[in-house]
C-alpha cells in the first residue's frame, strides 16, 4: 500500500485523522511521499485527446479549492498584503463554483505547491483515484509528455476551423453537383444528414474553447465544460489503467476501425465505372471529399470514446461518494458538499450527452426512413453499392453513441446512486443524518427530459423523410 496516499474510502481505512479541516503540519507530514503512488495515463488516452483536438489549456492542472478554501485563500492575501477591510470583504474576485479551475488559465502549480497547500475533506475529494485514495499530482506525474505543448492550442483551434470551412464547402459543392438529379436523391440526402452530424463535434470543441477563453473571470461550468482538457483529465482519475487497462477495448478499436471501413466504401464507389453520374471530375475535389469526411468520421468516434470514458469514471465515483458519506456520518457538511460537487460535473455531462442526443436521434430517424423508402422504389440507381455503405454509416451512428452513452439519456447513473443511498438509509433505520442527505439530493436531482423530446423530433423526421422520398434534389 503507498505511503503517498494517506486517506482510503474505498476500503474503510484511514491513515490520518479524519477531521474536516486539517492543519498545516499535518499536510505537509508526508509531502516528499505522495508523488511515488501516480502512475501515468496510457498514451492511448492521448492520442485520443489528440486526434479529438481536445488540448487547448498548457497546463492539464490547475488550483483546486472549495468555495471555503477559496475563502480563506483570499483571507491570507488581505492579511499579507496589510488592508484592513471587513469580514465580508473576504471573498475572492475570481470565485470559482467548481472548485477546480476547468476555465482558468493560471499556471499549473507544482506538485509540492499541491501537497503544501492547505486543504479540507471537501479539496481532497478533488484528488481522488479510482480507490478513493488522495494521490495529488503536476503535468508531469501525468505522462502526458510532448502530447500537450505550447503550440496545441493554436492547432487545435486551426484543425477544428478548417475542417469545419471545409464540410462546409464539401456541403455546397456537393449540392450544386447533385442539383437536379433525381437518382441520387438518396446519396446526396444520406450524405447531408452524414456532414450535419460530423459537424456536431467540431463546432461544439470550438465553443468549448471559446468559451474557455472568455470566462477565465466569470468561471461556470455547463455542458461545454465536458469537452475541457482539465475535465477529462480529472475523469480519467477514476479509471484503474494499471490493474484493469483500458477500458472499453472493442469500442476503441471501432473507433478508428469503422472509419476506415467506410473510407475504403467511398473509394470504392467513387472508383466504380458505373457510378460516373456520382464522380467528382477534379481529382483534387475527390481528395479533398474523401479527407474531409474520413477526419470528421474518425474525429467524431473518437469522441464518442470520451463520452464513453466520462460515463465509466461517472459510476466509479458515485461509488466513492456513497462510501464516503457512509464513514463521515459526523460530518454532514462536508458529505453535503462532496455531493454537490460530484452533481456539479456530472450535470455538465449530462447535459452534453441531452443535447447530442436531441441532435443524433431525428438525423438518423430521418436517414433510416428515407433509406428504406427510396430503397423500395425498386429505381434504377447507378450504384447499387451506395445502400451498403449508407446503411453502415446509420449503423456507426447509432451504435457507437449509444454504446459510449449507455442509452438515451446519462440520468440513470444519478437514479442509480440515489437508490443506493436510499438503500444504505433504509439499513439505518433512516436516522437524521440519511435523512437530511436524501433530502439534500431531492433538491439536486437530475430530471431526464430527453427521451420525451427525441422520440418527438424521431417521429417528426420519419414523417418529413416518408414524404421527401418523393421530392427531386
């Protein structure tokens, strides 16, 4: 067991006295001990973040502080610097909800700075690993490397611009192609609804960073949060890399294996000699076609593997809120606050996998719909091998989303936990700690609005496309 981890929830055991708020000489007791237990994140785990673009930050760590430590953080500089002001004035200026500094963009600190600050219960479960132990860590204890640098933002930012001005442009070249050509209703219909959904991920990365950028003063996490380097690198806190691997092995492996699958259909087609009413005459618009969607396509599974890594670190740690709270029964306080801050990053996934789900669910209604009915027009196309490949990219769509989200909606991991606690309060005898704990979570809860909404929109889109199956391009 490492010395550098000094407080277990997992198991039940504790290494140091567990008090709400501990003092200086406690914290820095075992500072020279606690950098040995951090073991770095596969390199995987990067190349994903890269080929997502998801770096925009320099530093992957930031100052993670409760709203209390913040408090009395700012309380220090008021007495250090000499001014006399009130005790109301002692509130910091650049208030942070989170706690953890996802929008900030002040230097890292190092990881002796992180183990010598002065810190409670609530700053530690920041800290958490996937055994609940408080393993604090710097850039470097991460193994991220050269994947991260000075220059990754400006790539980033320049990747997810020019592929979306260039889906955009593929749009409009491909319907002024199209225009008027009746027996390619079905291709150029199946590939509008294929560029909208690409272009999902890549305008959302952009206002992530945006926003980012813009709210350094006025931090508040949202659903744009998810797609932050500092969040995804605290999720993947919660995932046993060393015991168990990586998680999800075949739906990474689709993910880079099903875009090349349907780069090799295109190619394929556009090389058909009786696709010629479908060729593109320029070679270099044909290059350029076939880029532009195999980097969308292997950009946007790739995301659904961060979906699928947050779902996973979710439901570890909602398991470590619940043994938490069950050995600080004293402390209602703190076990309040942890829950809310659990709650606090989970609404921001929940409300991007709502909104990507409100997106995924009428385009591919509309795109199966409009499949099946042009497909049974029995009309002469002339490339029967177009069906194969658009039933493929539906396939993609659907499964990959909904094997990263684990269905419709992110709520259920929320139900779960609550009726766990329940649970644990009916073993009890529902005693007034539990009882204000469940009451304190009914004041939090997570309403699952978009099942309603997408089967709606699903409905709406089949109906549109039963009746454009009709209709010329």
């Amino acid at each position: 067991m490492s010395a550098s981890c000094y407080l277990n929830i997992a198991d039940g055991r504790l290494r140091e006295p567990a008090v709400p708020f501990r003092s200086e000489n406690q914290q820095t007791s075992t500072c020279g001990e606690r950098n040995s237990s951090m073991r770095p994140i596969p390199a995987m785990m990067w190349l994903v973040m890269k080929v997502t673009c998801i770096f925009y930050p320099t530093h992957l760590t930031g100052k993670r502080r409760c709203f209390r430590c913040q408090v009395e953080r700012c309380k220090q500089l008021y007495l250090i610097s000499g001014r006399s002001v009130e005790a109301n004035d002692y509130f910091p200026e650049c208030y942070d909800p989170s706690g953890q500094g996802y929008d900030s963009m002040d230097e890292s600190p190092s990881l002796r700075e992180h183990l010598q600050s002065h810190t409670c219960l609530l700053c530690d479960s920041y800290w958490w690993n996937h055994n609940g132990d408080i393993c604090k860590y710097s850039d470097k204890n991460t193994g991220v490397g050269r994947w991260n640098h000075r220059g990754s933002w400006l790539i980033s930012i320049t990747v997810l611009f020019v592929i979306t001005c260039m889906n955009i442009y593929e749009f409009v070249r491909f319907v002024q192609f199209n225009k008027g050509k009746s027996n390619s209703f079905v291709f150029a219909l199946s590939y509008f609804i294929l560029l909208i959904e690409l272009s999902f991920y890549p305008v959302v990365s952009m206002y992530s960073k945006f926003r980012s950028s813009s709210q350094c003063n006025v931090s508040r996490a949202t659903w744009s949060t998810t797609l932050n380097t500092r969040f995804i690198v605290k999720r993947l806190q919660f995932i046993d890399f060393e015991r168990k691997g990586i998680p999800g092995k075949m739906l990474l492996f689709l993910c880079f294996a099903w875009p090349l699958e349907l780069l090799a259909h295109r190619i394929l087609i556009y090389s058909e000699i009786g696709c010629k009413s479908m060729h593109i005459e320029l070679s270099f618009e044909r290059f350029q076609s076939l880029t532009c969607t195999f980097v969308l396509m292997t950009m946007w599974a790739n995301f659904q593997y961060l979906l699928f890594l947050c779902r996973v670190s979710f439901l570890r740690q909602f398991q470590l809120v619940r043994l938490f709270i069950n050995k600080h029964q004293r402390d209602l306080d703190v076990c309040r606050q942890v829950i809310w801050s659990v709650v606090y990053d989970f609404n921001c996934y929940r409300k991007l996998v709502y909104i990507y789900m409100m997106m995924l669910l009428p385009f591919s209604s509309w795109a199966v719909t409009t499949t099946v009915c042009m497909h049974y027009k029995n009309e002469n196309y002339p490339c029967k091998s177009v069906f194969p490949m658009i039933w493929s990219q539906v396939v993609m769509f659907l499964g990959l989303s909904l094997s990263a989200t684990g269905g419709l909606d992110a709520t259920y991991m929320w139900d779960q936990f609550r009726q766990e606690v329940l649970i644990t309060a009916q073993n009890h005898n529902n005693s007034r700690f539990w009882q204000k704990i469940v009451h304190h979570m009914d004041h939090l809860c997570c309403e699952a609005s978009s099942v309603r909404w997408t089967m709606v929109l699903s409905f709406i889109s089949s109906f549109v496309a039963i009746n454009s199956s009709e209709v010329k391009f």
